[in-house]
C-alpha cells in the first residue's frame, strides 16, 4: 500500500492513512499536505510525489514537523501566489543591492537572477508547481532557487526577512492595482459624458428625497457621476504616492548590522525613498486600510449609479432602456427585462465595504510589530480590487448599452411642479424677500393642485388673487423649459453652461 502511494497510484485518502502508519512506526511524526487548494505536494513538473517530510527553511531550531492541520491551516500559498511577479522583483532588486554592497559576490548574483528569470518563465507558462508545504509565495519561490542554483540561493535572504519581503510585494502590486483602476475610472467617465452629449439638450426631473423637485438636464446629472468618479480617481492617486515608499531591508522588525543600501533598492523598485522607521515599515497596514477606503467609497458611488438605473428602467419610471446585450431575462415569467448588471453592481458593493471591515477589524487590536495575523490582509485586498474593476467594466459595458425614453421622460416633466423654486425667484426679481416668495408661490402651488392644473396654467388674474406683484412676465419663467433657461450659477444645470464641453478632455483621452 505505501509503495503504491509513492507512486501515486493509491488516491489521497488511504494515501494520507498510511503515510500516517508509515510515520508511528519510525517513531516520527510526519507532515502531509492537505491544502484547501488545488497545490501539488511535489516538486516541480515531472518530477516524484514527495515520500519525505521536507525541511522548512527556518526549521533549524525544531526538532518535529508541523500536523497535517497546522500545515493547511497557516498555508497561504493557495492566495499569495498572486504576488509572485512583485516577489522576484523585489528579490532581484535586494541581489543586485547585496552585490553591490559586497555581501554576495557578482557571480552569485547573476546565478540568482538567471535562477530567478527561469522560475518566472516556468509560473508563467504553468510548469511551476506550487507546494503549499512550503507555505508561501516567498518560501515557494526561494526553495525553488534553491533547488535551482543551489548555494548561491541560500545567499539571497541576507539581510531580509518575510516581514519586509511581503510588505514590498504588497506595495508593488497594489501600485500596479491602482493605476488598472484608474484606467477604469476614465473609461467609465468617458461613457458617462458621451451619454451626456448624445442627450446634451434632454430635460428630466430632478428628485430630492425621491420626490420631484426641479428641473435638470440629464447631462448635468450625468456629469455629476463624472465628478464622484474624478474623486475616487484623486483619493487613488494619493493613496499611491502615499504607499510608494519601500520597507525592504528592515528586515524583521529591527533593520539590519549588515552594510546593506536601502536607498538603491527603493530606487531600482520606483519607490520615492525607503521607509524611514523599520518596526513602521513592517507592522502597519494603514497604507491598505486607505487603498480599501477609497474603493469602498468608489463603490459606494457605482451603488449609486445602479440604483438609479435600476429604478429609471422600471415600468414605474420608464425613462431608460437598456439593450437586450446588458439584460437577463426570468427563469419563470417570459416578459422579463432585468437589468441585472446594475443590480449586481448595487450588491456587490456590499462586499468591497466588508473587504474594509475586514482589514479594520484585523489591525484594530495588533501589537507592534509584525503578527502572522497580517497574513490575512491578502484576501480582502485582492476580492476588493477584482470587485471594484469588475463593477467598473460593467458598469462601462452598461452605459455603452443603454437609452433614455425622450418621450416617457417629456410626458412626465410637468408633474411634480418643478417650475415651483423658479417662480420664487421670479418674486425675489420683483423685490420681494425670499421667505414671504417661498409663502406666495407655496399659496399658488395649492390652488393649482386644487384645480388640477401646473402654475403655468394659472390665469394671471388667478395668480394676483394671491399676491399683486405677478405680471405678465411671469410665464417667462413656469414651465420645465424656462425654469432650466433661468439657471445661471456656476456649477448649476442650464443650456447656456454648456456643461459637457469642459469633460472632453475625458473623451478624447479614452
């Protein structure tokens, strides 16, 4: 049974039993891995099923292996694998550093490089394979060099540790994050404001606690998702240059007694400059609590955005029309049009903001410097980047795919006496203070509602009967159309703004 076992031939159940038998009678205790993920205990491609425990690189001082439990309990290979690229970055960037400073020799460095470009060649085309024994992209990675090259390998951890090696990795792929998310901001902005000048002269209600209140135009409603989008592009972009700062070389928590300089590595890896306290470098994660934070909040805007759309295609408003390509239909009911992107988009912001709680409720309570419970931080930072890309492609994909009902929308215009807050400032114009015009045309929106007619459809004799100061030229300002031509205040709506000529520039960049 064991040897078929080595050979891989018994499946893994009894293979894991009798491994186990196998270990009580050398009176040892083995190691065998049972990963949640798909990881091979092997070597790499091609190579035996592993018969043997393998020595953990920092197994020095323990005299028995980890359970079985422990071992797929800490791994996290199955996750941080991720950030392999950013690993051997880093690693070569710290190799030619230690060459230079004389602590490895020229030979030994290009030893490691070579080692390290082929073991990125063989990730890349999926022969490397990942063993979750060796816990880590960090320990995968330097085992495999190891195997690769042999003692020069074993130079590469000078004046490093797992402390600081994951931090620089995390940094640099979260740069890398940020400016895919960008690029993603600006796409979406760029559909919004095309929206906006294919319906440049379009006139909608504007809601405040979803009920009507004035007159916009769609382009300025649009172009106010283009403003949120803008922020959350700002707060990404000072999130990254706050994060572009680099730990490696503080080692543990301490730094180091070798001649080692920080300075070249922070430069050859694009950061601003090292870190300038070394238990800071490696224990915070205040740097990912602000990336997550500015997601949440992006996400938060698209929620936004979703809802919106969601309600605009109901049959209750009617006001877009999503094509059949960004639409799902009912398993049960034929009729149904769903415009389930945006839904999702809306749900979906739910767990970017519980990918933040997560990360907060992690750090809230850890000692300096670092704690293994950091190894946690990985999951929800990877979950809230892929989600919000996601949300932002589709919702993209979404505004590339839709319609607004110019007629559905134009027949709804004079409910809601949208004209109301512009008649007011006809009053104003007239001399009279802004609290007895809000009471005059409060009066004259009551007796249109008791008549069952809009303000514009007052007679001026009607109009009068509550306050003398109406002229003729009040029908200049009632009605959707005069009320939007009133509008003169920067950063108001109004056609004589033009409000999409200043967001061309989002355009035309995409």
């Amino acid at each position: 049974m064991v040897s078929l076992a080595r050979v891989g031939i018994v499946p893994a159940a009894d293979r894991a039993r009798s491994l186990r038998v196998q270990d009580k009678s050398n009176s040892s205790r083995g190691s065998l891995c049972s990963c949640r993920c798909s990881i091979a205990p092997h070597l790499e491609s091609g190579t035996s099923r592993m018969a043997a425990v393998e020595t953990k690189l920092w197994g020095g001082r323990f005299e028995e292996s980890v359970t079985p439990s422990v071992e797929k309990f800490s791994e996290s290979v199955s996750f941080d694998k991720k950030l392999y690229k950013h690993d051997i970055q880093g690693s070569r960037a710290h190799a030619s550093m230690l060459a230079e400073q004389g602590l490895i020799t020229m030979e030994d460095k290009g030893k490691i490089i070579g080692g390290l470009d082929e073991i990125e060649r063989r990730i890349e085309s999926g022969e490397f394979a990942w063993r979750a024994d060796r816990e880590d992209v960090h320990m995968n990675i330097e085992a495999a060099l190891i195997d690769l090259v042999g003692e020069p390998a074993k130079k590469l951890h000078t004046a490093r540790s797992r402390n600081d090696q994951v931090v620089t990795d995390v940094r640099l792929w979260c740069r890398e994050a940020i400016d895919r998310l960008l690029g993603k901001i600006v796409g979406l902005q760029a559909a919004l404001v095309r929206l906006a000048v294919r319906y440049e002269d379009l006139i909608i209600p504007g809601y405040t606690h979803l009920q009507r209140a004035q007159p916009l135009l769609l382009p300025h409603l649009l172009l106010a998702y283009v403003e949120q989008l803008d922020r959350d592009a700002g707060r990404l972009s000072d999130c990254q240059a706050r994060m572009n700062y680099c730990p490696l070389g503080s080692c543990a928590l301490a730094g180091t007694g070798l001649p080692i300089d920080r300075f070249a590595t922070a430069r050859a890896l694009g950061f601003t400059a090292p870190l300038r306290n070394s238990v800071d470098a490696v224990s915070d994660r205040d740097f990912l609590l602000e990336f997550l934070s500015a997601n949440s909040i992006a996400a938060v805007h698209l929620s936004r955005l979703a809802e919106e759309w969601v309600l605009w295609a109901s049959e209750e408003f009617g006001f877009l029309i999503p094509s059949d390509a960004v639409s799902t239909g009912s398993s049960i009911m034929p009729q149904k049009k769903n415009p389930d992107p945006m839904e999702l988009v809306r749900g979906k912001s739910a767990r970017v903001i519980g990918s933040l709680t997560t990360l907060l409720v992690l750090c809230k309570g850890l000692p300096q410097a670092y704690n293994r419970d950091l190894q946690e931080d990985k999951e929800p930072l990877f979950d809230s980047v892929d989600t919000v890309n996601a949300m932002l492609e589709v919702s993209t994909e979404f505004a590339l795919n839709i319609s607004f009902n110019m007629e559905r929308i134009a027949k709804s215009l004079p409910a809601g006496h949208l004209d109301a807050t512009t008649m007011a400032d006809y009053c104003v114009y007239k001399g009279i203070p802004f609290r007895t015009s809000h009471d005059i045309v409060g009066k004259s929106v009551a007796l249109a509602l008791s008549k069952r007619c809009q303000l514009a459809e007052l007679s001026l004799s009607e109009l009068r009967s509550i306050n003398p100061i109406f002229d003729e030229d009040v029908a200049n300002y009632l009605g959707a159309e005069n009320a939007i031509e009133r509008f003169q205040s920067y950063g108001s709506t109004g056609k004589r703004l033009s409000c999409t000529k200043k967001y061309g520039f989002i355009k035309e960049a995409h």
